[in-house]
C-alpha cells in the first residue's frame, strides 16, 4: 500500500545494499530511508493539495463576489429560462419543422463560414507548417520567425479580429471568416509542423538529387507522406471553428448566430424561434463531430493517433 | 509461360487502375477546393466588399492606435479657449493652462504647429494660419455672416475645403476647422497619451528620471496611486479584468475536471459494468458537448446576471462533457496488470483506483487538462465579450465607442500576451509535472 518507491533513487539504494551486504544495520536503514521519502512526498502532494483547493474556493468566491446575481440567489432560477423556451415552443409544437426549414439557410452559413476558414486555415497553416520544420524549411534562418509568428496567429482569440474587421468592413460573413482563418492558421500550423517531425526526409533527398524546386519537393516529397494526418486534424478544427462561426455570429458577423441573437432580443413570442435554433446548432454539432470521428478513426486505422496537444 | 504473361498483364493493368487513381486524386481534390472557394467567393459577395470597405475607419483605427490629438478649441460664443487631449474631458488641461506650444495671451493666442505652420487666435474671434509655401489664411467668423474666409490665392487647393459655414484646413502639421460658433486646431502626436499619469496628476509631464527620484524620495505611494487609477487607461481595472478572465479559465477548467473524473469512470468499459449506466453517461457529455459554450453562457447569463462566475460555469459545463469523454477513453485503455497486482496484497476498491489506476492516467489527464486551460483562456475572452466579464468586456466597450482606438489596440496586445503566457505556462508545467513523475522526482 505505500506509494512506488521513486525508480531512480531505488537505483541507488542497490547499489548501497551490496556495497552494505555484510551490515546488518543497513535493511533498517534503507527502510527508515525509503519510510521518509514517502512521508515527504506525500506531505508535499498534502500541500499541493490544501494550496489547490484554497485556490479553486477563493477563486470561486472572488468569481461570486463580482458577478451580477450570486451563485446561491441564481441556482433555483437556472432551470427558468430553459423551462420558458421549452413550455413556449411545446405550446407552438406545430411551427418547428416551418422554423427549422427557416433557419436552414443562415444555418448553411455558419457551416460554409467554418468550412471556408479552415480550408484557408489549413493552406496557410501548411505553408507555416514546411516553412518552420527543420530540414524541410525553404530558408532555414527563418524557422524562429515562422514560428513567433505562428504563435501569435494562435494566440489571437477569433472575437477580436472579427470585431475589428466588422468595424471597418460592415458587418457579414466575410470578418468572422478572415478571423477563424487567421487563428486556424496559427493553431493548425503548429499541429502540422509536429507531423512534419515525424516524416520521412529521403523522398525530399531523391527529389532533390533529381533537381526538383523546393515546391515540388514540398508538394510531392511531404504531402502524401502526412496528408492523412494533416486531414485528420483539419477535420477536427472543423467542428471547432463550427462553434466558433456560431459564437462569431452572435456578434455581428453573420449565421445563425446572429439569427440567434435577434430572436433573443425580442424576447418572449419569439422563443420558438430560439428553440429551432438551439435545435440546429446541436444537431449539427452532434453530426459532426459524430461523422469527423469516425472519418478520423478511419483515416489512422491501425496507426495510434496522438492526442493534440 | 503463358500464365506468367499473364500475371504480368493483371499486374500492369493493376498498376495503371492505380495511377489513374492517383492521377484522380491529385488532380481532382485541387480542383474540388478551387470549386468550392468559387462558391464561397460568390454566396460571401467578396465581389462587393470592395464598396462595403470603409477606408475612412480603417484609416482611423490605423493611425488612432500609434498616435494621438491634442484639441485647441475657441468657442467663439464666449470666446473662452480650451485645450485637450483627444478632445476627451479626461483629458482637459485646467482652466486657462495649455501645451506648450500654445501661447495663451490676452488678446491673442499662437498655437505653434512645429516646421512653420502658426495658427494665431486673434481678438474679436479673428483666425489666422500660416502656411509655409502656401500664405496666410484669415478668416472673421461671425454667426450673422458665416466664416468669412480670405485665401491668399484665388484657387481654393485641395487640402481646403471652404464653405460658407465651414471650412477645413487639412495640413501635414496639423488641422484647424472653423465653422460659426467653433475654431478647432487639432495637432497630432506618435505615441500612446498619458498613458501613465493624467493631466490632474501632478507627475505628469515630468521624465522618467524625475519620477523615479520622487519616488526614491517617498513619494512612491502617492506616484503608485495616480498610476494605478489613471482614469483614461484605468489600469487598475485592466489587471482585474485580466486576472477575472484568467480565473473564468481557471474555475472552469478544474471545476470541469474534478466533475468529469468519476463521471469517467461510470463512462468506461472496464470499471462500470451496467450498460446503461454507461450509455446515459456517455449521452450526458455528447449533450453537454453539443449544447456550444455559446448557448450555456446564454442559459447561464439568464439565471446568474453577467460577470465571471457566468463564463467559469459556461466553460465547466461544456468541458465536463470534454473531460469526461476524454477521460473514460483514457481509463478503457488502463493496463489491468498493475490494478490486480494492487489487488492481489487484499487492496480494497477505493484503493485500487488510488494506486492502480489514477498513477496510470495521471499524465494523460494532466496534459489534456493543461491544453484546455491555455485554450479556455482564450475562449473566456470571447465568454467575457458575450456575457459581461474580464478583458473581452473592456474590448467591446472600448470598441463600441469607435474612438478609443488606442486602447483597443492596448488591450489586444495584452490579450495577445496573456493568451501566450498562459501557453508558456502551461506547456512549463505540463514538462515538470509529467516528466518529473516519469524520472521519479
């Protein structure tokens, strides 16, 4: 039941055990030794703890403290907005597959947005991506450049372009797509070049003893050895730039988003509306992210697929 | 011989059935990406931004994030003059002081706008401004006879822009505008104003080396207090607002996890055996999951007003369905050696997952949980815009006003910076944890 004698210093405690053999003292020693270790380590993890849970209770008292309605006051109302919508779009049960055809076209919106930013995303992420492997790289000094810049485009929440954008080009689809584009970029590029790591350099050599030019080498040395894993993260951003469409809307830059915010705003009589909405924006959710699963599990059978991180 | 012949034909017909394949692919998938990028370029009516494009704004928000204005403004109803910084009343000089550059007098004011451009404010609402190159242009407005402009040449140039009432002098230097009842003088400098302390303050305008001494002479609470609550950059308010949009990703990431980690073990093959429990479980995180943060900071919003605790819950509640998928997936692909080598020396339940288990998938967690946090910071930045919270909030009020360009820009940089550290951070933690467990420190 004690905890796993660290490996390392176990290591040790042989080597001393057979200089020690003849000792009679020493299996005590190393017992009263290894008995230590384990009460300092777990009075560490004690610690890390206490500090932990201090933080999440502080932290969430803080969060009370300047939030507009308490947590405690708020509890019981949470089931009211949810059971307002529902009662009233039950009560209208017959408009809902009217409403829903309704909002299929700025639904198509919101997808195609997701759909366009990736796609641009991906081919500049790609270009990111070859433009900042070691070995791969088309003028090697810049790899540090590339990169900064990568983190940048990743760090950059899609809100804030989108919001910018909408200022100087009007509202519409075409900021939030720029924005998710801009970010996906930056996200997918690190992704991508992770893959680049892991492929293969000798068919870029033999294109490269033939006197083929960097592009080629790229297009047809590279690709084909990480394209599957390149789609597969694609696929994946996909569904998380659907919801990043979907939230960019709400602000003004088209969809069902904004759809969603205008049956919000005019309140109650409108909440069937709202409801057809919420409707659309999980079934698609749910069937993409069902339908990219399995595409991805198919794409990588046999091979583990890593996590990203 | 004939069979192999054969073998060989088969072999070539197959080959080619692969190149064409290949050939297909290569060359159709392009293709189908420029189809739908045309498609795009049409149902987005790229076409017509170029007419939706507001240079104006652009222009504006370009210059107004590097440089700023400083109004002098007579109203010429009272003729009092008054000097200020963006025209903002946060930034008006006290009564009858101005720049230095202004020569406040009795009768008569000289602003100076630097490489020989002098705009004089003479008596009886009398405007005059010296253009190098160009002359001296006078104007004598009156509310009975309008500006009254009088242009040394007879050829109104193109950066005046006359009229009756109103006239607009748009120079390198500067600009003055005179309609009627106002004269304005607007004079533009590079950088970020008073960033530091405001016009009421007594430290402004002195150099760093002065303030520094003034603070090594015990004046540093008082230097302190004026800086913090600056009220054109209100940096106090910024470092609440970031830290209350790092605690939105905090609570909610560790809430998220904490909730998802026995809900995991329900969701799992290995450790839960009623199928049923197991497929509510697992339909409880799709919903979770497919229900977008978007819609529970909504739900979420109507029940706790907006604020923090809103955006820490939207995440929690989103992520648990994350976490909770994430983790089952991890606890299916335990090794069970090390469970039954615990449960072989009489381990009860509670202890076999203490140190069978919860070892095994400790890395695993820990990585996918730092990842969301530096990705959840992002995302309570865009929670906090939509439902009142930390730095998003301060951006859209900043941006509402379509002025405060300056700031603006400020709090992206921060933003940027914050969303980085947060990565460095979390990458820095995920290397000590995961691989100090690994080498056994």
């Amino acid at each position: 039941m004690y905890e796993q004698a660290p490996p390392f210093r176990g290591a040790c405690f042989l080597n001393e055990r057979v200089v020690m053999t003849d000792q009679v003292s020493s299996v005590g020693d190393i017992r009263a030794d290894y008995m230590a270790q384990v009460r300092r380590k777990r009075m560490m993890d004690g610690i890390i703890l206490v500090v932990f849970i201090a933080l999440m209770v502080t932290g969430f008292v803080i969060a009370d403290d300047r939030n507009a309605g308490g947590f405690w006051d708020g509890l019981h109302r949470f089931f009211d907005f949810p059971k307002e919508v529902l009662s009233e779009a039950i009560e209208k049960i017959g408009e809902l597959p009217a409403n829903l055809l309704k909002f299929l076209p700025s639904l198509m919106e919101t997808i195609n947005i997701a759909a366009a930013s990736t796609l641009i995303g991906a081919m500049l992420g790609m270009m990111f991506s070859l433009l900042s492997t070691r070995g791969m790289a088309k003028w090697p000094r810049l790899i540090p450049l590339f990169r900064r810049v990568m983190d940048i485009m990743r760090a950059m929440p899609e809100i804030v372009i989108a919001l910018v954008l909408i200022f100087i080009m009007g509202g519409g689809p075409v900021p939030a797509m720029i924005a998710i584009a801009f970010h996906t970029a930056g996200a997918l590029g690190k992704l991508f070049s992770e893959v680049n790591e892991n492929a293969s350099l000798k068919p870029v050599e033999g294109l490269q003893s033939v006197g083929a030019s960097w592009s080629q080498r790229m297009w047809l040395g590279v690709i084909p050895q990480v394209a599957p894993n390149y789609f597969s993260y694609a696929l994946l951003r996909f569904e998380i730039n659907i919801r990043a469409s979907a939230i960019l809307g709400f602000v003004g830059a088209g969809g069902i988003g904004y759809e969603l915010r205008n049956a919000m705003s005019w309140g109650k009589g409108q909440y069937d509306d709202a409801m057809a909405i919420f409707l659309l924006l999980f079934l698609t959710i749910v069937a993409v992210d069902q339908l990219s699963s399995v595409v991805r599990e198919r794409l990588t059978d046999g091979k583990t697929q890593k996590v990203p991180s | 011989m004939t069979i192999l012949a054969n073998e060989t034909d088969l072999l070539k017909v197959e080959a080619d059935r692969l190149f064409g394949r290949k050939k297909l692919t290569s060359f159709g998938l392009p293709a189908i990406v420029i189809a739908y990028l045309t498609y795009i370029f049409f149902a987005f009516d790229i076409a017509g931004l170029t007419q939706r494009f507001e240079v104006d704004n652009a222009r504006a928000l370009v210059a107004d994030s590097y440089s700023y204005k400083t109004h002098i403004a007579r109203d010429n109803r009272t003729g009092e003059i008054r000097a200020a910084i963006e025209g903002e009343r946060k930034g008006t000089y006290p009564n009858g002081t101005a720049p230095e550059w202004v020569t406040l007098g009795d009768t008569e004011t000289v602003i100076d706008l630097d490489d020989g451009h002098v705009v004089t404010f003479g008596a009886d609402n009398f405007v005059s401004y010296d253009v190098p190159g160009y002359g001296l242009i006078t104007a004598q407005p009156s509310r009975a006879k309008g500006v009254q402009a009088v242009l040394p040449t007879d050829e109104t140039p193109e950066w005046i822009n006359a009229s009756k009432n109103r006239m607009t002098i748009t120079t390198d230097a500067g600009r003055l505008t005179i309609t009627r009842n106002r004269t304005e003088v607007f004079r533009y400098f590079t950088g970020w104003e008073l960033f530091f302390f405001t016009l009421d303050s007594p430290y402004s305008g002195l150099s760093v080396g002065e303030v520094f001494s003034r603070a090594l002479g015990g004046e540093h609470a008082a230097i302190w207090q004026d800086f913090w609550t600056n009220k054109m950059w209100r940096h106090q308010d910024v470092a609440w607002a970031i830290s209350e949009t790092i605690l939105m990703a905090f609570l909610g990431t560790m809430g998220a996890a904490i909730v998802a980690l026995p809900l995991a073990f329900l969701a799992a093959k290995n450790f839960s055996p009623f199928m049923v429990v197991r497929q509510v479980t697992r339909r409880f995180f799709d919903f979770f999951r497919g229900v977008d943060a978007l819609i529970w900071t909504i739900v979420l919003s109507r029940a706790f007003g907006p604020g923090p605790l809103t955006g820490a819950l939207a995440i929690l509640i989103t992520d648990t369905g994350s976490f909770g998928k994430m983790f089952s997936e991890a606890l299916e692909n335990v090794d069970g050696k090390q469970i039954e080598g615990i449960q072989s020396t009489g381990a009860k339940p509670i202890q076999r997952y203490r140190f069978g288990v919860i070892p095994q998938i400790t890395p695993i967690l820990l990585s996918q949980i730092l990842y969301y946090l530096e990705s959840n910071t992002r995302s309570a930045t865009i929670i906090g815009a939509i439902t009142g919270g930390g730095i998003g909030l301060m951006l859209t009020q900043a941006m509402i006003t379509q002025k405060d360009w300056e700031e603006v820009t400020y709090y992206i940089v921060l933003i940027i910076l914050m969303v980085m550290a947060m990565d460095w951070f979390s990458g820095w933690l995920r290397r000590k944890l995961i691989s100090g467990n690994e080498s056994g420190h």
